[in-house]
C-alpha cells in the first residue's frame, strides 16, 4: 500500500512540474533544481517545454536539434550550457 502511494506521489509532483509551466518563470532555476531531482529529471525536455501548449512543438524540436539535443533528451542529461541555451530560447517568445 505505502508503494502505491509513494507512485501516486511521484505521478502528482510530475504531473504538477509539466502543468506549472508558463513563460513568466524563471526556466534556468526550475531546469537546475529539476536536474537534481530523481522523481522529476527523466521528464523529457520537450515534453516540459510543449506540453502546456505555449510553445510549439516543431518550433522547439528544431531547436533543440540546432543545440545537438533531441525530442526525446531528457532533463537529466541536460548541461548548465543547454540550460542557458533553453532559457534565452523561451525568454524570446
């Protein structure tokens, strides 16, 4: 039983990580902490960026390409470069 809600847990505090999105917060600080976080830094980056339907998913799996990174990379392989890079793509939009 403690497992099943220890999952349930992890499945709310990433289903909150994706539908808090918004282009008002501060991406570089919430992609650090999320890096170091086990339950949330296999969410895919794209996935984080498009899933709230703010930005386009073309438009942000073109992107990553052009930062050698792919739809399917996830936060926890992402470096404070990548980070960086993430932040002025969303702060433009």
């Amino acid at each position: 039983m403690n497992l099943l809600n220890e999952i349930n847990n992890i499945k709310l505090l990433r289903d909150n990580f994706l539908n808090n999105f918004n282009l008002q917060l501060n991406i570089e600080e919430e992609l650090l902490q999320a890096t170091n976080d086990n339950n949330i830094n296999s969410i895919r980056i794209h996935k984080y960026l498009t899933n709230s339907g703010l930005i386009g998913k073309v438009k942000t799996a073109r992107f990553l390409d052009s930062i050698n990174l792919s739809e399917k990379t996830k936060i926890k392989d992402l470096n404070k470069n990548h980070i960086k890079e993430i932040t002025m793509y969303v702060s433009k939009l």
